[in-house]
C-alpha cells in the first residue's frame, strides 16, 4: 500500500498483520480521482481509519485538516506511524488529529462540539455497518453544506440510501461499493 498521488505520493503505508481491510489502491486512486478540487483546503473526518490510508491521500492532495477515527488499538499504532512518517518526510500544511475511540461515541462528540467537516471517508467493517451509520442521526449534522459522504461497503451488502441522504453516486469495484452521499438539501417549500 502507498500514497496514490500529491504531496506524499509514493509513499509506502505501514498495514497491521490482521483484523484491518485498508482500501485498494485502486479503490482509492479512482475515488480520490473523482474527488478532484474538493480536496483542495478541505476538513476531512476519517471514520473507521484503520492505516489511514484515506486521510492521509486527502493530506497529500491539499485537505486542511485531517481527523481519524479508530478504535483498534494494532489499527491505530500504524495509524500513527503512518502520520510520523507522513509529516517528517514531507512539507505538510495539513493539521491533523487522531482519535482511538468507538466511531458511535466520536460522533456524538463532535456533534455536541458543533463540529463540521467537507468530506467525510468511512470505511467500516463490511456487513451491518455501513447502514447502521447512515442511520445514525448526529452523522448528517457534521457535514458542511455543500459537504459529501464517501462511504465503503461490499458490494453483497444490500445498502439502502435513506433520508437524510442522498446518493450523488455510486461506484463498483469488484467486491468493494463506494456511495458518494450528501445531505438531501432543505426543503424550501413554504407551505401555503
């Protein structure tokens, strides 16, 4: 696994031995590539972020800000020293932060925190996951107006876009989905 394009690009990312499915890289040169501008002073939350391997092709590609979420402490450990080896090796603008906690309890937090970001990356453990976060209600609210959702699953799961969400596209590869969501915009129905 390495960094895909940027700043960083090249770089080899540390993987822990077991119980982490980092992102292709592949998955993430297509995705980042559809990303385009959008990274370009970005806030990114990585949820489920595992090598950080997302987040830190965000950093690479000009994101701003850079939050990673994860709660396995061998997961973290790479995290981190992906991070040291990111910004000592390169001129890094990016500021980040890194978080080992539940993703559930995280959110809650950063909600309570008025918190927002302009992409958020999850990638969580393939099966009930992925819908159970579009159900979680803070989710939506930490997102800028403007802001997408970039959300993993197996391609076998059956997700289903509900509301607040709205699917602005959806990508196959192999047996990995990629759903770019935002928030259904406001109704500005006046009633009447």
């Amino acid at each position: 696994m390495r960094i895909i394009a940027g700043l960083a690009k090249g770089m080899p990312l540390t993987v822990p031995r077991a119980g982490v499915r980092p992102t292709a890289d592949r998955i993430r040169e297509a995705v980042f590539s559809s990303l385009g501008a959008r990274l370009v002073g970005a806030r990114v939350l990585d949820l489920f972020a595992g090598t950080g391997a997302l987040g830190l092709e965000a950093a690479s590609r000009g994101a701003m800000s850079v939050l990673f979420v994860e709660n396995a402490r061998s997961a973290t450990e790479c995290l981190e020293r992906n991070l040291a080896t990111f910004q000592r090796n390169r001129e890094v603008t990016c500021e980040f932060s890194v978080t080992r906690a539940a993703v559930e309890t995280q959110l809650r937090k950063l909600g309570t925190a008025g918190e927002t970001f302009s992409l958020i990356f999850a990638d969580p453990p393939y099966g009930q996951e992925a819908q159970d976060l579009l159900r979680d209600a803070g989710l939506p609210q930490l997102l800028e107006g403007d802001g997408l959702l970039v959300l993993e699953s197996a391609k076998r799961d059956a997700l289903v876009v509900i509301p607040p969400w709205e699917s602005v596209r959806e990508a196959i590869y192999g047996d990995t989905r990629v759903d770019f969501l935002r928030r259904e915009p406001a109704s500005t129905n006046s009633g009447g």
